[in-house]
C-alpha cells in the first residue's frame, strides 16, 4: 500500500508542455507592473461605475462579488502560495463577523460605549489574526491532508462553541446589528479592500516574503534548510490571510445585519474560496479573482434556474473542477507561476 | 461516586456506538487510502431512511437494518465503481476535495429532500433501566450490543473468508495482491459497499437516540477521524478502543464542565485531535498509515 | 598546515590540538525505535578539509547528516558548529551560521525557474523585514548568475527546475546550498545518477571551492571520488564508527572491508 509517490506522474506533469504557448509572454507581463497597471485601471473603471447611474441592486451585486474576490485572494495565499490547504478558512470569517456584531451591539458583553463601524472593522480584522495565531501555532505543523482536517475541526467546533457560548454570541440565536443600509458605501468599502487585498498578494508574489512561500509549498525541508524560518513564514502568511478574511467577515455582518453561528462558520463557504481558486488557477494573482467572478456567476445561474439546487451543484461542481480541470483556469492557458493541483497533490503525496 | 459509574457507563455506550461508526471510515482510509469526509453523510442518509421506513410503514429501526444494509451497499457499490476509484491511489488531497464536494452535495440533497426540520424516530422502548444503580439507556444499551456483534462478525469476515483475505491482500500491498489473481477494483467495491452500508446501518441506530437533520454529518465525519487517530487504521480493536476513549472522554467533559460541557462534543473531539496529530503525527497507535486491515 | 597547502595537498589529519573543529559531534545517537541508526558517533570536521563520510547502505551516513544539519532531533551526545552548542538549534538557524547541504534526494522548487530556486535560496542572516518585502535585489542576482555560471548551467536559468535531468538538478542544489556563502558544505551524495563528465566537473568545483576556504563533508558510494578529494574518511556501519583515517588507510583496513564485501 505504501507506494512509492508517482514519480513518474510528477515528471509528465511538469515535462508536459503548455497547451498555449504563445500566451506566455502574456502570462509574464502579467505578473509584472504591466498587471497592476491594468487591475488599477480597472479599479477605477469600477469606481466610475456607480455614477452611470446604477440600480441599487447592481451595486449590492458589485460588493458581493468584491467579497468573493477578496476570500478567494486571501485563501489563494495560504492555500495556493504556501500549500497549506485550509478546509476551514471561513472560520476567520466567522471570527470577524461575531467580533463585528458583538463590538457594535455591545449588548452581550456590556462593554459600553458600542463602537461604531469604523473601530470595529479593524478589530475584527485583528481577532481574526490574532486567532489565526493561536490555531495556526499548533495547526501548521501538521502537513497535508491532517492539516486540512484540523482546520475543519476548528472550524466545526467553533460553530459549537459560538454556539454554546450565549451570554457573548447570542448562542444560537444570533446577533441582530443596527440595520443602516448604505448601498454605496459598501460598494466602495469593498472596492477599496478588494483593491487593497489583491494588490498586495501582487506585492508579495514578486517579493522575496511570497517566493519564499512558494518554496515552502515546493520543498518545506528544503526551505527551512536553506535559511528560511518556516514556521514565521507560515504563519505570518496565514495571519495576513485571516486578517483580510476577518474584515471581510466584519463587514459581510455589517451588511447583513444578522449573524448565527451556522450562517458564518458554514462550510460551504470554505468550499467556495477553494474553489474560486482553483478554478482560476492556485498560485496565481490573478487566477483567484477570475474564479471568484466565474462562480458568482455560475452561482447566479445556477440560483435563479436551481434555486434551491444551487449548494448541491456547488457540491457537485467542486468533484467535477477536481477531477477535469484541476490546473485551473490560467493554469490551463499555460500561466507558469500557477500550481497545478497535481503538484500540490503529487507533494502532499502518500509519502508521510 | 455514583455520577462517575454512571459517567463511566454512558460513556462506554457512547464509545460503542462511535465504534461502529467510525468502521466503516476507518476501514475505507486503511484499504484504500481515501479519507472520506463523506462519511458523516452517508451516516445521516442511513438515519432519514431509518426515519422513512419507521414513519411510513411503522418498521423499527432495528429491523429496518435487514432493508438499509443491502441497499446502501449497493449505493457504495456503486459509488465505488463510478466516483471513488477515480480518486483511490490518488494522493490525499485530491480525495480530500473529492469527498468534501460529495459531502456538500449529499447535504444539501438531504435539506431539499427532507427539508432543514429535524426529525425524530420516537420508539415505544426509547426508556431505561437501572441496574446496579447505573442508569441505561435501552436504545444505547441495544446499539452496544449490536455494535459488538457487527465488529465481530465483521472482523471474523476478514480473517477466515476467501472475500476477507482479499480485502486484508489488498490493503497490504495492492501490486502483489494483482499478481495472486486478486480483482482489486472488485474488491474495493466491495469493500467500498460494506464499508457505506456499515456507516449507515450506524446512522439507522441512532436514529432513535438524537435529531436527525441535513447538517448532522461533519461532527461525525470529524469524530472518525480522532478515534482514528486514537486506534489506528482500519483495526477493528482499534476502533473500539477509540471509539470507547473518545465516548468516554466526551461524557466526563459533559458531566463535570458547568453548565456547556453537553454541547461539547466535536470541540472535545477536535482539541483531542490536534493534540494527537502534534504530538504523534504517525497517530496514538502509530498506524496513520495504510495498514493491514486486520493487524491484530 | 600553510606549508601543506602551499605543496597543493590537502591538510593531514590529525589537525593541530589548537585549532578547534568547525563542527563536531560528541557521542551523538539517534535511535528510531529500538534501532539505533546512529549510535555513539564522535564525529570532528576541522576548517579547511574535505572529510568523507562512507559505509554500507543503511549504515546511518544520512541521518548522521540530518542530525549535524538539526533536521533530526538527536536522542543524544552534542553538536557544536563554530564552537556554539547548536544541538537544539533549528535547521534554518545552522543554515544561517553557515552550514549548508544537499539532499540524497534532490531537493530543489520544481514549479519556479531554476534562477528564482537561486534567489530564494541567499543568506538570510541579515535579512530585514524590508528586505523580504521587496524583489531579490540585483546584487543576489548577480551573485546567483556567477554560480550557474560556475556550475555551467547559466543556460537553464530560465527554465523549470522540475524540467531539469537528474544531474543538472543535482548541479543546482549544489548552487544553492553556495548561496549564502556557507562555510561548510554537507554534499549527500552528490554523484549518484550524475554522469561520468559532471563527475570530474563536480570534483573539480569542490577542489577550487576548497582553495578558496570552504569546508566539505561528503557522504559518497563513489570511492574514487572519496579517494581523489578527502584528506580523511570516516566510514560508519550499523550506525557506530567502524574507522577513520586517510583514504589510503581505511582502504586497506580489514574491519571496513568486511563491512563493504562480507567476510
């Protein structure tokens, strides 16, 4: 049974050659300042945006998917950069989300006066990091599959601690926020953190921080024997990834003005940003906002035709990106600097 | 005193139970190296088609095992031969992602086939009764003894017959088993088979001991894989060992933490697992690792 | 030690009682269950020599060098690397005191380009956060196109790692592990499935590198190259240390040729 890890899999997986060559230059501009030149552009073309004079709906739609974009940006850091694929990411999320409403309620925990919007959103931000902390110290040692499992110990069992703990969470019944619609303003709060999350993995991809991500996702042994602190690394990639995630959380509760422990700490939404990225490409920048816009709208297909079958597709659309298309999007027009899952899958190996 | 005999023995009721839950997971990962986190899934299918037949047309939820044993093996079955052995001998995560887009599904098919209400399988003998001044449960007491009956039979299966031998041939090493003459897609699906349908004859079990809903599965699913981490893989010995470490573990949090220790049972489960995983990545026993499936 | 140099051979051993070993094991064990995989290994690599380390397959050679590189905790003796007591340091901390090595097997980034596994791989001792923020600056570059250079795979640079054969992957590693400019190099078997002409290309490397002031320990199967390079072998069998001495001596010693061919 113990196998030796298909060797030879690997060397056609890596010999093989991209089905579309002549995208390549494309691919490396886009890594470069030639990318962000162009996201930025199209920051403010979104920016512009409501002033054509918009519906209300269209902005709502336009801050989901820049939620969408943003989890599946920060997942891609840890899950598609460092290697580490977390199975229970929205647990930061949810993290986010409760220290949002608890922080602007103030009711649960008496901590008077409530904080208004704008303190609370950093410090769900920080919770979510802090935490990430706390979890990740004993969580990222553990390698491939046992770390997946952990994460999504934690985040089932958080859902029933937050559950448990009524006097601070409301417990199963949840949290009701101060109801202030304000269509634009999310639009461009969301807009900006989207545009700040995804710049920055640009950043960091090209810095030496990102590529000494991607070494610990190539050779873990290697990197750490080749100077890099690993541990740090880890887990300041996974605590920039909570944090982002944590705001998003914060804000989504904000937005929604109601939270429950199974509507934030929910595992779909983990299924959703590892999908978003694969299906865009693991490792890439840019790979993982493209998925995020190509499941919103699958999702949107699938909700208005499906309506209810729509988290059962989701399900079924996970097995089927995994067996067909498991290079992704940019992966399968040839983009280098993507993961192909059969690399992330051919290291987390069956040699443990 | 009193309240830890009876801590003791609610929990080593509890501990048979996950015993037989986590067999057929256990057996599943250890043969063909696939962690299944379907697993909690099919367990809750076996529930809500205990819950139907007992609703519907009044079979009890022990009797109606005679029904849901063979047709979810020929679910499993099939699952084995259209889904899971694309993915077997594949590495971890694939199966991992896999199994988790199988279990969202599953879920969700559930909530619109059933609907998110829970259910309830209300039997006539759902009482208890004392003995030695211990209170037991008769629906868990009954679950025990099945579950050792099935663990033993399950386990004579693999050692003397012709079927079993092939399953404990292939777990071992796949490529020798293939030159001996040994079908292995075949065996797989049938192992496949009675591992799903085990999972949900435990599902049927319970149906009568707790709610069932669309959502029961993950908690189970995680639960499997502590006790697997606490009893190795695919060993039947040590599932019951982990199983009854774990049930027993969980009922003394729950009677001496105030107040919320009831409704901390995957936090329980969970701290135990990573703990494990820290401090013995190789697992309690050693044995994370596809092992013989019939080690001891 | 400055005349022998100045003949052009290498150091004999044993090296002046005032000179302290750049790294040196006491009585390190490492057991894996009951088998001891490396048991009571006094163990000393002084500046400026080419050690070999042999023995049997299974005979301990690589955990030993997992153990001196604290990629294994050892169950006991001590390590010392510069004179400080690093048996409980960390692989990245040795790394960054100047101990490098390379892997039996490879060990190189197969998804980045055979410049950026370079790169990434400089000393990271002084490495500021700042510094980590931004590109590999120019002078990494420049430093890492010399080694490609110098190992003569400057015209893969650009390409896959995990496109490369066996050898120039080994090559590679090599040019990592130079990187930061380590003081002491630990080559785990730097030759096997390397053919004939990069062999003679690497024994050349190794002397010039020795010349210019680095240390090398290398684990070898290839007793020619051991021959060639080392100015003393250590040879170890079932974990203990069966002999050391110059190639010349362990050649011909009766106990290391038993080991090898059987008695």
């Amino acid at each position: 049974m113990t196998t030796a890890p298909p060797a030879d899999k690997n060397g056609n997986e890596t010999g093989k050659k991209a089905r579309f060559p002549s995208l390549a230059p494309v691919h490396s501009l886009l890594a470069g300042w030639a990318g962000l030149a162009l996201w930025l552009l199209l920051l403010l073309l979104l920016a512009l945006y409501p002033y054509t004079g918009v519906s209300s709906l269209a902005l709502l739609v336009g801050s989901q998917i820049f939620v969408l974009v943003t989890l599946a940006s920060n997942w891609n850091l840890i899950g598609g950069m460092t290697g580490y694929v977390d199975f229970g990411h929205a647990v930061f999320f949810g993290v986010g989300a409760y220290i949002m409403a608890i922080l602007v309620t103030g009711a649960p925990l008496l901590i008077s006066p409530q904080w208004g919007f704008w303190q609370a959103l950093p410090a769900s931000g920080a919770a979510a990091a802090l935490f990430a902390l706390l979890i990740g110290l004993p969580t990222l040692r553990l390698k491939g599959p046992y770390f997946s499992i952990a994460m999504l110990g934690t985040l089932v069992a958080m859902r029933e601690i937050v559950r448990v703990s009524r006097p601070i969470t409301g417990g199963g019944i949840g949290l009701n926020l101060p109801p202030v619609l304000n269509r634009i303003g999310d639009y461009y709060l969301m807009l900006a953190i989207m545009g700040l999350v995804v710049s920055l993995i640009w950043w960091i991809q090209r810095s030496e921080f990102g590529q000494s991500l991607i070494a610990i996702r190539e050779d873990e042994v290697g990197a750490e024997m080749r100077g890099i602190n690993t541990t740090l690394h880890k887990i300041a990639a996974f605590m920039i990834a909570a944090f982002f995630t944590g705001i998003v959380g914060g804000f989504w509760a904000w937005q929604n003005t109601f939270i429950d422990p199974d509507g934030v700490f929910v595992e779909t939404r983990t299924v959703e940003m590892v999908m978003m990225s694969m299906l865009g490409g693991l490792g890439t920048v840019w790979g993982p906002p493209l998925g995020a816009v190509a499941i919103y709208l699958l999702q949107n297909l699938l909700w208005s035709n499906l309506f209810e079958l729509h988290l059962l597709a989701l399900g079924v659309l996970l097995v089927l990106i995994v067996l067909f298309m498991p290079e992704g999007i940019l992966g399968t027009l040839g983009d280098r600097s993507s993961t192909s899952l059969g690399r992330l899958l051919a290291r987390f190996g069956r040699n443990r | 005193m009193d309240q830890l005999s009876q801590a003791l023995v609610s929990g080593l009721l509890l501990g048979g139970f996950y015993a037989i839950m986590v067999l057929g997971f256990s057996v599943i990962w250890g043969v063909m190296g696939v962690i299944n986190l379907a697993h909690g899934e099919f367990l809750m299918i076996g529930a809500y088609l205990a819950w139907g037949l007992f609703r519907f047309f009044g079979i009890d939820p022990f009797a109606s095992l005679a029904l849901i044993l063979p047709l979810m093996f020929l679910v499993g079955y099939l699952l084995q031969i259209t889904l899971i052995n694309r993915i077997v001998e594949r590495p971890h995560l694939m199966t991992l992602l896999v199994t988790f887009g199988v279990s969202i599904a599953l879920a969700n098919l559930a909530k619109i086939v059933f609907t998110s209400d829970p259910r309830n399988v209300a039997v006539a003998y759902s009482g208890s009764f004392q003995f030695a001044g211990v209170t037991f449960p008769i629906v868990k007491t009954i679950i025990f003894a099945a579950a050792l009956l099935i663990m033993g039979s399950l386990h004579l299966f693999l050692q003397r017959s012709r079927l079993g031998k092939s399953i404990r041939a292939a777990a071992q090493n796949k490529t020798a088993a293939r030159i001996v003459g040994v079908d292995i897609n075949r065996v797989y699906a049938i192992t496949a088979g009675i591992c799903i349908a085990l999972t949900a004859a435990a599902g049927a079990m319970l149906s009568p001991t707790q709610a069932i809903f669309p959502f029961m599965g993950p908690p189970f699913t995680l639960k499997a894989v502590t006790i697997t981490a606490l009893g190795g893989l695919g060993r039947i010995p040590g599932a019951l060992m982990g199983g009854l470490v774990l049930g027993v573990t969980e009922i003394f949090v729950a009677t001496y933490v105030a107040g919320i220790g009831t409704n901390l049972g995957v936090a329980t489960s969970f701290i135990l697992l990573v703990l494990i995983l820290v401090v013995r990545p190789q697992g309690l026993m050693g044995g994370l690792r596809p092992v013989d499936a019939e080690a001891d | 030690m400055a005349i022998e140099n100045a003949n052009g051979l290498p150091p004999s051993t044993p090296m002046a009682s005032d000179q302290q070993p750049l790294l040196e094991g006491r009585t390190v064990s490492k057991y894996f269950g009951g088998l001891a995989a490396v048991n009571n290994v006094d163990f000393a690599v002084y500046p400026g020599e080419i050690v070999g380390l042999i023995g049997p397959n299974g005979s301990g050679k690589t955990t030993l060098f997992d153990c001196l590189s604290r990629l294994q905790k050892i169950d006991g003796g001590k390590i010392t690397f510069k004179g400080r007591d690093v048996t409980r340091a960390r692989p990245y901390q040795v790394a960054r005191m100047g101990l490098s090595r390379t892997f039996q097997s490879v060990r190189v980034y197969r998804k980045m380009t055979v410049l950026r596994n370079m790169l990434i791989s400089h000393q990271w001792r002084n490495t500021s956060l700042l510094h980590m923020l931004r590109p590999s600056p120019a002078s990494t570059a420049r430093r890492a196109h010399q080694l490609l250079d110098f190992l003569q795979i400057e015209h893969l640079a650009h390409e896959d790692a995990g496109h490369l054969s066996g050898g120039q992957r080994r090559l590679l590693e090599i040019g990592m592990a130079l990187m930061p400019d380590p003081e002491i190099l630990l080559l785990d078997e730097a030759t096997s499935g390397v053919n004939p002409t990069l062999i003679e290309t690497i024994k050349d490397r190794i002397r010039t590198l020795n010349q210019q002031g680095k240390t090398f320990l290398l684990i070898e199967h290839n007793i020619n190259f051991i021959a060639d390079l080392c100015s003393r072998v250590y040879v170890l069998n079932y974990g203990e240390k069966l002999a050391e001495g110059t190639p010349q001596e362990i050649l011909q010693n009766e106990a290391v040729i038993d080991a090898y061919f059987g008695a």
